[in-house]
C-alpha cells in the first residue's frame, strides 16, 4: 500500500479485525462517518490488499482437534522440484494450517492440528512422502495468548 492509512482507515480495520460480521452501517456509526463512504472505504482496502480476507474462527477443541504440533523440517534437498513437491504435499493436508520457510538451522515449521496421538502418526507419515532429512515436533500443551488481529500501529499513516 503506498498511501498509508488514515485514522479512519485504523478505525475501519480495528473493528473489522474484532468483528467480520459487523453490518456498514454498524462501522459506519462507529467510526462516525455515512454507510456509503465507509464502503467506499472498505472496498478500497479490500482492492489494495489490506483486506485479504474474511473469515470465521472455529473453536478447534469442539471440532475434535485438539492438539496442536509444530513441525520442525530439515532436509537436504534445495532445489525447485523437491519444494514444488513438498508445497503440493502440504497444501493437500487438511491439518496443516500453516507452513514457513525459514532460515537458520531448520527449513520449513509447520503448524498443524490433530486429534491425537494416533492422528499424529498419520500426519507425519504423509509428511515423510517428501523424503525430508530431520523431522523434529513439539506439542502445544498450554495456549497463553493467540489472536488474529494485527497490530496497526506500524501502518504508515496518511
């Protein structure tokens, strides 16, 4: 985004970023400005990419997920056609909901949800298919903070 952004803009994403599901009308009375430039306005940051997404949380324990891993990836094979397979690979695993490439001693770190134990094992049997050099987990056993929202006072400003 090269035009930075506005407080009303800050205002706009803050909500937005609390609650998706917000009406215009709703972010526009709280914002103190009309339903039409609001839209306008979040039309704008949805077109410039500010706004990539909305989407709803799911509570992962009530889904049968309740175990979160990250994987640590090393392997020794640095070349497009083993990262072109490996993205395929993870891009086809439902329990995958992230995956970094790093730099430093480890490769790629993926966080994944599981059911259990047992639903593990079958996640890192599918990951092994990439033909990986060192595979290293760590179990979530304790969430202390975790959000969505991104912190918007780092925008550049208007």
């Amino acid at each position: 985004m090269t035009e930075g952004l506005s407080k009303l803009d800050r205002a706009i994403l803050e909500l937005l970023q609390a609650d998706a599901t917000l009406s215009v009308g709703d972010i526009a009375e709280r914002v103190g400005m009309s339903k039409s430039a609001c839209w306008r306005r979040i039309h704008r940051l949805e077109d410039e990419g500010v706004i990539c997404d909305r989407v709803t949380l799911l509570d992962q324990q009530k889904l049968n997920l309740p175990l979160t891993v990250y994987i640590s990836i090393r392997t020794n094979q640095h070349n497009d056609q083993w990262a072109a397979r490996f993205g395929e690979l993870v891009q086809g695993v439902a329990e995958i909901l992230e995956v970094h490439r790093m730099s430093g001693d480890l490769d790629y770190l993926i966080k994944a949800v599981v059911t259990d134990m047992p639903g593990y094992d079958r996640l890192y049997k599918e990951l092994i298919k990439a033909d990986l050099f060192d595979v290293s987990s760590s179990f979530v056993m304790e969430t202390m903070k975790q959000t969505t929202r991104l912190p918007l006072n780092h925008a550049l400003s208007k």
